[in-house]
C-alpha cells in the first residue's frame, strides 16, 4: 500500500488492520505545530467527499492500495470559501432585480423561486464567515470591519434575511417589493464591502503567521 501526504511518502506507523480514521488521526498529529491543516483524502485515486467520509473512517487500510492527503494552511482555505461565497453575494444583485421585476409584472411564483435562490446565497454567506472565522479563531466581537464589528454585520445580515421571511409568510407582496427595490441593493452593497473587508482581514493574518514563521 503506497500512503502519501502533500504528495510525498508517508509512514504511518500504522498496520493494514488500521482504520482510516487512524491514519487521519495520524496524519493531523504530524502536522501539529506546522500550521496547516488537512483538507482532502484520496482512495485509490478516487477523491472522497464529505459526505462519504463518515462512512470510510471505520475502513481498513488494506482495502486501499494507495491513500493520499493533501493539507493548506488554514487561512488559504477560509480564503476560498470566502471568495465563494462573495461571487455568490455578487450573482445576488441580478437575482433580486428579476425578482422585483417578476413581482412587479404579477408573476410572484417565479419572483418567489428566484428569491429562495437570493436567500440561499445570503445563507451561504453569512455561514462562510461564521465558519471561516471560528477556524481562524476570530473574535467577532472585537474585529472590525468598516467600523462595525462582525457580530453586527451577521446580526444585520439575519436581521434581513428575517424581515423577508416575514413578508413572504405573510404574504406582504406590497412590502417585499418595496424591498426587493428600495432597500436590498443598499444592503448588498454594504455586505459586499464587509465580506472583501473579512477577505483582506484574513489575508493580512495569515502572511502575518508566515512571516513570523520564517523569522529564526
């Protein structure tokens, strides 16, 4: 069985009667103190999902004939969650416009499917931030971001996302449009400029972490 970890050969120490989840574990313990973090697993050249994982864990090694893990530092991955949800923040302001403008010409099913979509973007974001930051070990209390804190832009993001909600349940179609068309792209606007705000924030602390890494 060839094991490998970012590429290069890796002894685990382990016997073929080891589970998956002691390699893993194995692997994360070698990268402590490296500041880095695992990221992927490959069966047999096969990629494994998150959602597959669960099921692999309690799978022997001698099932497989070649394993390999990749690790990134944990920033690089925040970053690129970040960066996803952002272009979906920015697909957003399209979204909300057709969705005004099908509202507007009395076709609220559609404006309705297309405003589901809208708010599956708002939820990606606001759970990309939430996460990346707990993995950076942010406080959201005491950042701040174009002078608020990142407790008061996810406070405000929820805040909209419930106003929504409530117009929608209570079938308000008058003030859903008026938000869809007065009151969204303000508030996207601002979002946008938040999350680049996070992005940068985590940019600078992780070159911050590799620079004091490289200094003897």
């Amino acid at each position: 069985m060839a094991v490998f970890l970012d590429a290069r050969p890796y002894a685990t120490g382990l016997g073929p009667a080891s589970t998956i989840a002691e390699f893993i574990e194995s692997a994360r313990q070698s990268l402590a103190g490296s500041g880095r973090m695992l990221i992927g697993l490959r069966c047999d050249e096969n990629e494994v999902s998150p959602d597959q994982l669960d099921a692999l864990l309690v799978e022997p090694l001698s099932r497989f004939d070649r394993l390999e893990l990749t690790s990134d530092r944990p920033a690089r991955v925040v970053e690129d969650i970040l960066l996803h949800a952002r272009s979906c923040l920015g697909q957003s302001f399209d979204l909300v416009r057709d969705a005004s403008d099908k509202l507007s010409g009395g076709d609220c099913g559609e404006a309705m499917t297309v405003l589901i979509a809208c708010i599956r973007s708002w939820g990606q974001v606001h759970e990309a931030i939430v996460k990346g930051g707990q993995l950076m070990g942010i406080d959201f209390e005491t950042l701040q971001i174009r002078d608020r804190s990142v407790q008061a832009w996810l406070a405000s993001l929820v805040d909209r996302l419930r106003d929504i909600k409530s117009a929608v349940e209570c079938n308000d179609l008058v003030l859903l449009a008026d938000m869809l068309k007065y009151e969204l792209d303000e508030s996207l606007q601002e979002w946008e400029a938040f999350v680049d705000g996070f992005i940068d924030h985590v940019r600078a602390s992780d070159k911050s972490a590799r620079t004091t890494a490289t200094v003897p």
